[in-house]
C-alpha cells in the first residue's frame, strides 16, 4: 500500500477508480489517488501502480496541460527542432535543473509557469525565424537570421547536439 499526501491540504489522499474521477467515463482498470476537498488527483501506473507524478488541482493540471502541449511542438510535428532527449537536456538548461528532475508531471504551478514561459519565448523566436531553438540543437549550423524559417526544418542527421554548449545565434558563414 502506498502512502499520497496530499501537498495542498497534507491530509492523505484516497486510492479511487477512475470513474470516481471523471464521472462520464467508464471504469478501465485505472486507479488515481484524490484528495476530494482540493479537488486535487493524479493517475498511477497500471502496471506499478506508482503516482504518476504529484497531485494535481484544477489549475496545477491546467498549466501542466499547456506545458506538455508546448513542449511536444518543440519535438514533434512539423515545427520540431530537436529530439526528445535533446528537447528535456535544452529545458532543464533553461530551468537550471537536472534533467533527472525535468519532469513536468512532478512539477509545482511555479515551475509550470516557469517551463511554459520559456517554452513561449522559444515558439516566438523559431515563429519569428531567429533559430534560437535550432540554433542550440545544432551547435555551429550555418544559417542567417533573414532567412531562418526555411532552415528551421533541417534533416534529422545534422541534429546532433552539445547540451554544454550555451544557447546562442547562429552566426553567418555566407
Ligand atoms: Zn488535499
């Protein structure tokens, strides 16, 4: 048995299913810890049965939501810059943290805030085509600021990183 406190009220939180949880939705297996009075839960592995993560109220679990969505686009899609792995090195360097902690599930609302602040100014400056973000992954990568949005979308086999390396522009070798 597992012992949860609840970090808002420190009173221990209750194993639950899922349905106890989110009311519309069918049982599946899954079990959550809760702290009913904050409104506050996080879903355990199926197979540990481990939290994933610290519990979560509304607002915690709003902002963790924006951060992972922010944080995917800087891996995945059509806008990625740089792999997973390098994608967690780049935000732990930007938290000041090691990577081991740079987990968004264990994160507070403080460092949400914080994780999605940094994760904002990047998408501005890869919208804007000053390469910040590619820039870093790329290490020495030739670009040009004028025209970074088409460099934005580089092969994967240049995307070796230097996570030691500060995050800086590309300067112009034309
Ligand atoms: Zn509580």
């Amino acid at each position: 048995m597992i012992d949860v406190v609840c970090p808002y009220c420190a009173q221990a939180a209750r194993l639950v299913s899922r349905s106890e949880v989110y009311p519309h939705l069918p049982d599946n297996g899954w079990r959550y810890f809760r702290c009913e009075p904050c409104d506050a839960h996080i879903a355990c592995d199926p197979r540990s049965g481990q939290p994933q993560g610290r519990l979560a109220n509304a607002a915690l679990r709003s902002a963790k939501r924006m951060a992972h969505g922010l944080f995917d686009a800087v891996w995945k899609g059509s806008h990625a810059s740089m792999t997973r792995s390098q994608a967690r090195h780049w935000l732990a360097d930007r938290l000041g943290m090691a990577v081991a902690d740079c987990q968004i599930a264990n994160f507070d609302l403080a460092q949400c805030w914080q994780t999605i602040a940094v994760l904002r100014q990047n998408r501005n400056w890869q919208r804007n085509g000053t390469q910040a973000a590619v820039a870093w992954s790329v290490g020495h990568s030739p670009g040009d600021a004028s025209n970074g949005r088409a460099r934005l979308r580089l092969p994967v086999a240049s995307r070796h990183s230097d996570p030691g390396k500060p995050m800086h522009r590309a300067s112009s070798v034309a």
